[in-house]
C-alpha cells in the first residue's frame, strides 16, 4: 500500500512538472511574441509619432501675447533678419475722420513725419555681412573701414500735389516725371505681392449708407517697423556719397582687383 502510494505521488509529480514544463514554455512563447511585438510597435510607431510631433513643432511656434518671431521664415538673407519681430496692428480705413497722421495737407510738419520714415537713404554695413547679401554691392567710397552699400528708398505722395512741392529741388522734374513716378508704383506692387497679406476684410452693416460694407479697419499680422528705422538709423551713411568714384581691390568683386591682390 505504501509502495502504491509512493508510486502514485511520484507519478502525479511528474504530471505537474511536465504541466509546468509546458506552462512555462507556453508562457516564455507569449512574453517573446509580446516584447516581438513591442519592438514591432516602436519600429513603426516611433518615427511617425518623432515626424509629427516635429510637423507639430514646425506649424505651432511658441507664441507671446499680441508678438512672436519668425513666423514667416526669410529665404533670403537680411542683416536686420535677427530683429523681426511680428505684432498685430488694425489698419486705419484713411477716409474720412479715420485718417492717420501720415494724410492730409501738405506741409512741413507732414513732410517731417514722411521723413522720419525714410530719411535713412544709403546704408552700411562690414565685410562680414556684405559677404551674406543675396547680391552683390559695393564698398561705400573713400571709406577707411570699407564698409558696403546698401539702400532703404518718398515721390508718389509728392507727385499727387504738384502744386505744392513741384521745383522746390534741384532735379524735381525727372524725379516727379512719369517715368519716375511709373517705377515707384510698380515697386510698391512688387513689394505687395511678395509679401502677400493675408489678412482677411470682412463686411459689416452701415448704417448709415444702409448696405453692407468692407471694413478696411481689421488686423494684420505686422513686422515690427520701429526695430528696423532703428538699425537702418544706426548704420545710415551720413557723409557724401561720390557715386562717380570706383574703389579697387574689392574682395566680392574680381573686376576690381589689381595686380598681385588676392581677396584679402
């Protein structure tokens, strides 16, 4: 009886090793086809979950109240690129009692104002950025430092009230001359549809005229004006400029080298 006994122990012990013999390989079978799989998921997941978050990134920049920088990205090099800045500004309609202080007649506290947008002219800048500009310039005239040129160009407000500033400067008549006047608005719509506004006008009721009208007051995504005059102020040229004299031995410009000079 006893030996029976024994006999029939070691049998179901053996029974139960060989069922957890099998449970454990059934069960190391599913953990690899598991940790297959979570390789399979990171695989395939992984560079399209890194793509999107990146597209995220790309299309939702970190913003500030009313300001961010670099909404729209610059192709072209710019020395000023480092100081734009947008902000949203609601235009002024310019009829009527909604005009800006840019508007009405002429005078010299009006044309002062015009000035002080543009009086900058000539600007210079160093080798270093002269050397990044899209295209080519020259080294400013008789300049020690050999700093280069470029220029920041006031006619059509001019040109619309003849009888005001008509010969008030030498050279008026070819500068308020069609042709002159031709190039400053075709200058104007290539600035315009390069930087295409996509502002949205919407229509509201008047009143007053009872009919629905534009409203030329909306919002506008804006470069921040006042950081460029600033720089252009910093490095415009104050000095004359002698257009008819040519410096030699200007490093972007072979044709300028003299014999012996290498670029340097």
């Amino acid at each position: 009886m006893l030996g029976s006994v024994k006999q029939y122990d070691v049998s179901l012990l053996s029974d139960f090793d060989d069922t957890i013999t099998v449970n454990h390989k059934v069960a190391s079978s599913w953990e690899k086809l598991r940790q297959n799989l979570k390789r399979s998921i990171r695989a395939t997941l992984l560079p399209w979950l890194i793509c999107t978050s990146l597209f995220i990134w790309i299309l939702v920049p970190s913003r500030s109240p009313m300001r961010e920088r670099e909404v729209f990205l610059q192709l072209t090099y710019s020395p000023v690129q480092h100081l734009l800045e947008y902000e949203v500004r609601k235009f002024r309609l310019g009829l009527g009692d909604d005009i800006t202080e840019y508007q009405g007649e002429p005078s010299p506290e009006l044309d002062e104002r015009w000035n002080s947008l543009y009086s900058m002219g000539i600007t210079k800048v160093p080798l270093e950025v002269a050397k990044k500009l899209p295209n080519q310039t020259i080294i400013f005239p008789h300049d020690e430092k050999r700093e280069y040129l470029i220029e920041i160009d006031n006619m059509i407000r001019k040109a619309l009230r003849p009888d005001y500033y008509h010969n008030t400067m030498p050279g008026d008549d070819e500068l308020f001359g069609v042709h002159h006047i031709d190039h400053c608005v075709d200058a104007i719509r290539q600035s315009l549809m390069c930087t295409v506004d996509v502002s949205v006008l919407t229509w509201g009721w008047d009143e007053g005229r009872r009919m629905h009208l534009e409203k030329g007051t909306v919002l506008h995504t804006c470069r921040n004006f006042d950081k460029v005059r600033d720089w252009a102020r910093e490095h415009m040229v104050t000095e004359g400029f002698d257009s008819g004299f040519r410096e030699m031995n200007y490093p972007l410009d072979r044709d300028t080298w003299l014999a012996g000079y290498n670029g340097e």
